[in-house]
C-alpha cells in the first residue's frame, strides 16, 4: 500500500476523525491557558515594578520633608542620588510645592518613552493639630500642609526583555505539550479503534455471505461485546433451521409436561378428598371405641366423687382425734383437696371426651350441633385451662391469663371452643423450646368493631413468613417430627368458622406467636 492510499484511507477513517478533534480541542485548550498565563505574568511583573517605585517615592518623601522646607538643595541632591543608585532607576525629581525643581538626578542613558514608570509622592508638613477653619467647620485634617513632590523615573526596559523571553518560552512549551499529547492522541486511538476496524472487515466479509467466519475478538471493550453480538448473530443464523426443530420439539414435551403435571394435581386432590373421607369414617368407628371406656371412667369419677363425700367427715373425725395421717402419699390435711378437685377433674374431663365424641360424629354424620346463646369465653378458657395445665404439669412452663371481667357471652358450641383453645394451646406448648417458657392466654371485647376475642400468646420459636400463609390447609405441619399431625390449626379454622369467627396469626421468628379468635357476640348480649 503506497503512502498515498494510506492517506487517503486514514483520511476517511474514523480513527482520524477522532484524531482531528482531539488535537484541535488540545491546541485550543493549550493555546488559551498559554495566552492567559502570560497576560497574568506580564501583569504580575508590571504590578511589581510600580509598587516598588511607588515605595521608593513614599520613602524619599517622608525623608526629604525638613530639607525640602528649608529648600536645601545640597541635602536634597544627596538623597535624590542616593535613592537613584538603586537598579533601574533613571531619574529622581524633588519639586517644591509652586513647581520650582530643587533636586534632580538623572542617569546618562535615556530609555524610550513607553518603557519609563513615574510614580509620584506628595511631601506634607508634619500634622500641627485642629486649625480654627477645621475646629469651626468639624472637618478631620490632620494630614498637613502640602510642601513639594517627589518623582521616581523607574526603567523597565530589562522587564520588557524578560517579557519576550517568557513569551518566546511559554511558545515552546505549548508546542512542545501539543505535539507530546497530539502523538500520544494518535497512539491511544489507534490502539481503541483497532477492534472496530477489525469489526468492520469481519462485517464485510459476512456481507458477501460467508457467515462461517468468525471475528476475532481483541479485548473486552465495547467493540469486543459488539464483535461478539456479531458472531453469535452469524451462528444463530446458521443454526436457525436446527434451533426451529429443536423449539418445536420443546413445546411438544411442554405440552405433555403440563399435561402430566394438570394430573398429578388432580390426583393429589382426590387423594386428599379420599383423606378426608377415611377421617371421617375413622372419627365415627372411634365414637364407639372411646364413648365406652369413657363411659365406665365416668361412671368411675362419679363413684369415687360420692364416696370421698361419704367417707370426709369420718376421715375428717379421725385427723381431728389422731392428729394428721398419710393418705395417698400426702397428708390428710393436703389430700382432702387434692383429691375433690380431681373427682371433678375426671367428671369434666369425661364430659369433655363424650362431648368431643359427639362433635365428630356429627360432623361425619352430617348432623346438626348445639348451638347455645349465653356461652362465657371467660369460662371456655377456664375449662380448657384445666385440661391443658394436666397435659404440661412435668414441664418449665407457666401459662398467665388475663380475662376480660365484662365480656359478653356468644352464640357457641362450649364443648368446640374448647376444643379449639386446647388446640391452640398445644400448639403453644410445642413451640415452646424444651417446655420452658411462658404462654399467656387472654380475652377481650372490641366495640369499635363488635367481636369478642381470645388470644392465646407464646414466647416460642414463631413462625417463618413463607409458612404464614399455609397454616390453616390441612395435614400441613413443621413438627411432624416431633408429633404435629397438621390438623389442629385445621380443625380449629373450621370450627371457628362454625361459629361466623376467624382466626388470625401475628408472629415474628425467634419472638414467638399470638393467635387471636374473633367471635361475633350473641343478639341477647348485645340488647341486654
């Protein structure tokens, strides 16, 4: 390629273009900051030379001041000559105050007109204090009498020279940085531009239809991820025929797969429906199996209920006589409660197993349940209590209530919500690590939005968020492991719902969780 084709081609490129506006934009930007630092030097040296001829004439002038009042011209010559020994001064004039030159010194050489600074200096009388024209007007004038006038003649002939030199230097400079950053330019774009000119031959080849070949890629830069958008351009292309078949076949297989999938889902509801109607049928062959056992406990409960009353006063005349004796393992004086309260215990344990029974027969029956107006949550709560404090009696656990004293009663199945707080509350007791820990149980009427409500509170793990929204599906539990059959919460949602209440749940991981069930109160409740 000859010097001129490179020309030619260079000065079409774009890498040229690239090149002009750098250089052009660096000559204009050295140029200005050249110009302005030469104006702000010559400045700079002018401002010098004047104030150092300004302070010569203020000194003269302050020394002169008894000499040029007594107009001695000797004395005044003297130190005319003596400030006009110091460098680049031409001449030093002392004029008196009508104009009359008392003193000049003047060196031989005479420089040109335009390189002479003169700076004068007025020579005053020493202050006297207020004269009767100051004291009658209130002026201020303490600055003395004007008595002559001291002229300094400096020569800046040497700075005029300086200035050309620093002109001539700060030429050089700028040439010498503009051609430093103009090569530098054309080296850094050459090295930038390579990739897309390499792109573009890559570009020009595809265009006359060979899309087998591929670009290669320099370096990661914006060229380099367009040269392989390119390159996976020409291989798409290729592979179009090949990846329309390889698509079809995908959406073929995707088809099937929802298909299959659409199946599973409906399997696992028929097997979940299936579930259901086992438990209902094995809730119904319990009723039998348990009412009996249930029944003979009772029967039991009531037996020993009675004679414990018909055998106290005697036992009670034998203490009395005798003193305290051991009974069951504790003294009489202890064992008297203890075992009154648990006959009753046992007699409304049974009816709370018999009325349970009942429910689930119902319920996988189809039949209807009572329903009472005047039910006391205070006193569901209380009920429940005493089944669940038997079932933690061995553990570290202290339940803590706080019964709202006037709550109005709700239309309700008693025995259901019992059952519904015994479920909340085993559900407390699990979450509590080790049984160690504090469960708070409490109840409340909002007017503001007319629902009675228990709230059953833990200090246990909580619960995650990605599980708050599958508490209530049945068979779901996070401690299967642990004994959770995933019906509880199920049971009790359904329950609740019986009654026109809901269940809502307000926990945080590691700070434990509060249940609340909203009940509508009862119609007499309310107009009482």
């Amino acid at each position: 390629m000859g010097l001129y084709a490179f020309l030619t081609g260079f000065r079409a490129s774009f890498r040229f273009k690239l090149f002009m506006i750098f250089t052009l934009l660096t000559a204009l930007i050295t140029s200005l900051f050249s110009t302005l630092y030469i104006f702000s030097e010559i400045s700079e040296r002018t401002s010098r030379a004047g104030d150092r001829a300004r302070l010569l004439a203020t000194q003269l002038s302050d020394g002169v001041r008894l000499a040029l009042f007594a107009e001695d011209r000797e004395t005044l010559l003297q130190m005319a000559g003596t400030t006009a020994r110091y460098p680049d001064i031409n001449a030093v004039t002392i004029t008196a105050n009508d104009g009359r030159v008392l003193a000049e010194v003047r060196r031989p050489s005479k420089p040109a007109a335009n390189d002479l600074l003169s700076m004068s200096a007025e020579v005053r009388s020493m202050p006297q204090g207020l004269s009767p024209e100051s004291a009658l007007t209130g002026s201020d004038d303490t600055s003395g009498v004007r008595i002559g006038t001291v002229r300094v003649d400096l020569d800046t002939s040497g700075e005029r020279e300086n200035t050309h030199r620093l002109i001539a230097t700060a030429c050089c400079v700028s040439f010498l940085f503009w051609a430093t950053v103009s090569l530098l330019s054309y080296l850094a774009l050459r090295q930038v531009t390579r990739s897309f000119n390499t792109l573009v031959h890559g570009l020009e080849t595809m265009q006359e239809g060979n899309y087998t070949v591929s670009i290669p890629i320099e370096r990661d830069d914006e060229a380099g991820r367009a040269t392989a958008a390119v390159n996976h351009l020409a291989a798409a292309l290729r592979q179009r025929e090949v990846e329309n078949a390889r698509l079809q076949e995908e959406l073929v297989n995707a088809m099937r797969l929802e298909v299959q999938e659409e199946k599973k889902q409906l399997m696992a509801k028929l097997i979940q429906t299936n579930r259901m109607t086992f438990l209902g049928l094995l809730a119904s062959s319990m009723a039998h199996e348990i009412n009996n056992p249930n029944a003979a406990i009772h029967l039991a409960g009531t037996y020993l209920s009675r004679a414990w009353k018909d055998a106290l006063p005697l036992l009670q005349q034998a203490a009395e006589e005798e003193g305290d004796f051991c009974l069951g393992g504790l003294p009489f004086s202890a064992a008297r409660d203890e075992l009154a309260q648990s006959c009753a215990t046992i007699e409304r344990s049974t009816k709370l197993i018999a009325a349970v029974v009942h429910d689930l027969r119902s319920y996988s029956l189809g039949k209807p349940n009572e329903f009472r107006p005047d039910v006391d949550l205070n006193q569901v709560v209380s009920n429940a209590l005493s089944v669940i404090r038997a079932y933690g009696h061995h553990s570290d656990m202290s339940i803590w209530t706080d019964l709202a004293p006037e709550l109005p009663s709700v239309n309700a199945s008693p025995h259901k919500l019992e059952q519904v707080v015994v479920n909340l509350l085993l559900n407390a007791l699990q979450s509590l690590d080790g049984g160690k820990g504090r469960i708070m149980v409490s109840t409340a009427y909002l007017p503001t939005v007319g629902e009675a409500t228990i709230t059953v509170q833990d200090e246990g793990e909580g619960i995650p968020a990605e599980h708050m929204e599958r508490l209530l599906e049945p068979f779901f539990s996070t401690r299967l492991d642990r004994g959770g059959s995933g019906l509880g919460l199920f049971v009790a949602n359904y329950l609740v719902s019986e009654h026109g209440g809901r269940i809502t749940f307000r926990s945080q991981p590691g700070a434990g969780t509060a249940v609340t069930v909203s009940l509508p109160p009862a119609r007499s409740a309310l107009q009482g």
